[in-house]
C-alpha cells in the first residue's frame, strides 16, 4: 500500500511536470515578441530568456513535445495500477465480487488518472498560458530551456527527421514563428474592430486607407501628363496668375521645348511675390526651384516622405526619361483620407455615381480616371494588365481605343463607354449582370 502512494505521488509530479511542458508550449507560440523584447531590454533576465527560446522556436516546441508525450507515458505505467491497488478494498467493501474487483479498479484508475492528467496537466496550463502569455513565458522557460537543452541530442534527432518530412511534402520548415501580421489581416482586424465598436469607423477608414499606400507607386496616384497644367520658361508670372485663375491649380511644372524637358516647378505664391508692375517682364524660369524628379515606381510611402521634407509636388519621370505626370502631396492625402476639396477645386463629377438598377442589379457611372483597385470596393475585380486606370482596362478588353458606346464583358460585369477625351475613356457604365465569381479576398472574409 504504502508503496502505491509513493508511486501515485510521483505519478502527480509527473502531471505537474507534463503542465510546465504544456504551458511552456503555448506561452511561446501565443507571447507578443515585441513585449517579450520591451522587457528583456528593460532588463528583465527571465524575458531574455524567453526571447532567446522564440529565436529557436522549433527547436524548444520539439522539447515541449518530448516531455509532454514521456510524461504523459510514465504518468500512466504509475498512476494506472497504483490507483488500482488502492481502490481494489474500497469496491471490495461496496459489496463488489472480489473476481471483479481488479477489473473495476483499474477502469476507474485509468478514468481519474485521465481526467487529471487532462485537468492539471494539460487544460489548466493552455488556458493559464493563453491568457497571460508572458507572465507564464517568464515563469516556465527557464525550467523548459534546461529540459531541452539535456535532451538536446534526442531533441534535434527527432526534430530533423520532422523536418525531413516535411521537406519531402514540397515545405520549408520555419525555426521562428512568423510575428508580423500581413497587410491583409491588417485590414480585416481594423473592419472587424470598427463593426464591433472597439474603434470608431472613420478611423479605420483611415488605417485601412494609410495601409493601402504599400501598394502604391508614383505612377498610381499622379496626375497623368495628358492633364498636367504647365508653364514654357519663358511665360511670365502674369501668366501663373492667369493660370490659376483658369485652373483653381497653384503649382506648375516649367518646361523648355516640351514636357519632357521640366527645368523647375513654379508657384502661385512665387509670382505673388514679385511686384505687381513687374509680373508683366519676369519670366517663371528666373523665379522657378528645381524639380523634385521621381520615377515612376517609387513607392507612394516613400514618396510622401520625399513631398514632405522637399517640395509639395514632384514631377514623374517614366522609364524612358520622359514625364509621365505630376503628383502633389494633396494627391497622397487623399489617397488616405478621401478627397479633399478647397475652393480652388473644379467641381468634377464623383468617380462613382450610383444610377438606376436594371432590374435587381446595379448600375454605375464611373470616371474612367478611376484606379481599377478603387472598384473593388462594389466587387469588380480586373484580371492582371499593363493598366491602372479603369479606362486602361476598357482599352485592353477592347483592343484598341475606345469610343463612345463600345462595350466590354468582364465576369458579372458589362462595361460601355458612355464618353471619350481626346482618345481617353472619360465615362463608363459599369453594369452587374449576374452573380458575381469570387474575387481575391473571398477567402479572407470567409475567415474572419
């Protein structure tokens, strides 16, 4: 008898033990590193440790494994058949028959020594860990690190046999757990926060706005040349004032011959600045700064910063040296807080106008300016092209310039020109024709 007990205390201490493995493996995989790596900086040792066991993730996982599936083992060769022995007198003295009494003990000793092992050892532990990730990192890893690192030769054996196979199913295995969270989950955590309320929704309007700028170059936000307002070197500055008043615009690039040849880049508050009765002689070339050249694919993030430290606009060089168009930071602004309009703003019609349904399907008119990323937003989604524009993608479903009243098919979609500029696509009816197939995000918004 006395021997079971001892046997049944160390079956607990196994338990106890197999609970450290368990919440050692859920701690690492749920802990913030960007915490984890605060307070190691701080000086917290225990959070040192804990950072220097996410750098070999695989590794300490492969430990925690190890000592869970062996402690689980030997808690059942001990716990098993020492709660048989003490239990056999007890259903004995219920009025048990003695032949059947073994029988029933060592079932009911191998239900309690499961539901305590899965209680203590595993239940308890995940949650504990779950909840406070980094309090239990700090308190468990210490202990972990030891384990793994006496059962190293056993540990990295099994753990490169595991990599093996998974070599061998075409994957890579990974030594770190990926921490950064993807543009996409991103965006879903800001929609999903604003629907539940923890945010207000203009804000993540913002966010998911900011964020887009990743996928943006130059050439995406920029007004095209074929719109650019612009100045020879040798107009005047009544002619900046003359030209804003046509434009509502107060910058201008200055040129030679063409457009190609940008020499500067002159202001409203520039040609103010020079004495009335002196507007009519000075030349913009005398009273122009430098361009801000950028090619084309410069990334719009990176652009914002060039715009915010140089100069509000920036003319955009294409691959070629020529001038693909211009873009001012209110361009980038708007790409993240929606349009923004001054009294110097033409009133242009919106880029979307929702207009009579055709039967039970919607129908807009949409500026053919229009980004095509822009009309995801009512679920066209382009096909990959060598276009940006909502226009670029007529064209290249037409095969040639379009004119008004072509029309284009698109999955779901009918797509007609309704007006053209000077062979640019200005108007287009986008109208649904039927269901829609699934576009790139379907099975992000299956997941959230």
């Amino acid at each position: 008898m006395t021997t079971a007990w001892l046997l049944l205390a160390a079956a607990f201490a196994l338990i106890v033990a197999n609970g450290l493995f368990v919440a050692a493996e859920f701690s690492l995989v749920t802990v913030e590193r960007g915490a984890v790596e605060r307070a190691a900086a701080s000086g917290d040792r225990r959070a040192g440790g804990v950072a220097k066991a996410l750098r070999k993730l695989s590794f300490e996982l492969s430990g925690a494994q190890l000592g869970i599936t062996v402690t689980s083992l030997v808690v059942g060769m001990l716990a098993e058949p020492a709660l048989s022995v003490l239990l056999r007198p007890v259903f004995t003295d219920l009025g048990v028959p003695a032949s059947a009494a073994g029988g029933v003990a060592v079932a009911v000793g191998m239900v309690l020594a499961t539901v305590v092992q899965m209680v203590i050892g595993e239940l308890v532990p995940k949650n504990w860990a779950i909840s406070q990730p980094l309090r239990v990192a700090r308190a468990v890893t210490g202990p972990h690190r030891v384990f793994s690192a006496v059962c190293r030769p056993l540990i990295t054996f099994l753990n490169g046999s595991a990599n093996r196979a998974v070599r061998a199913l075409g994957l890579e295995p990974a030594e770190e757990l990926a921490h950064a969270r993807t543009p996409a989950e991103l965006v879903a955590l800001a929609q999903h926060s604003a629907k539940a309320g923890v945010i207000e929704e203009d804000t993540a309007d913002l966010f998911v706005r900011t964020l887009g700028l990743t996928g943006l170059t130059a050439q995406s936000v920029m007004t095209p040349r074929v719109d650019v307002s612009s100045l020879q070197g040798d107009a005047t500055a009544t002619d900046v004032l003359n030209l804003t008043r046509a434009t509502g615009l107060s910058r201008f690039p200055v040129y030679t011959d063409t457009l190609d040849e940008v020499t500067g880049t002159v202001t409203l508050k520039d040609a103010l600045a020079v004495p009335a009765d002196q507007r009519s002689t000075t030349r913009v070339s005398d009273i122009a700064v430098p361009p801000l050249l950028v090619p084309e694919t410069l990334p719009a993030q990176r652009l914002l910063e060039l715009l915010r430290r140089s100069q509000p606009m920036a003319v955009v060089v294409d691959e070629y040296g020529g001038t693909a168009g211009v873009v001012t930071l209110e361009d980038i602004i708007e790409e993240m807080v929606g349009e923004v309009l001054d009294e110097h703003d033409p009133a242009d019609v919106p880029d979307l106008v929702p207009l009579a349904p055709v039967g039970s399907l919607p129908v807009w008119d949409a500026d053919g300016r229009s980004r095509v990323d822009q009309l995801e937003s009512i679920g066209l989604y382009a096909p990959d092209g060598p276009y940006d524009t909502l226009g670029g993608l007529v064209a290249d479903l037409l095969g040639k310039i379009p004119a008004p009243g072509d029309s284009a098919e698109l999955p779901g979609w009918r797509l007609t020109v309704l007006d053209t500029d000077r062979r640019r696509t200005s108007r287009v009816r986008l109208e649904r024709t039927g269901h829609l197939p699934g576009g790139p995000h379907d099975d992000e918004e299956q997941a959230r």
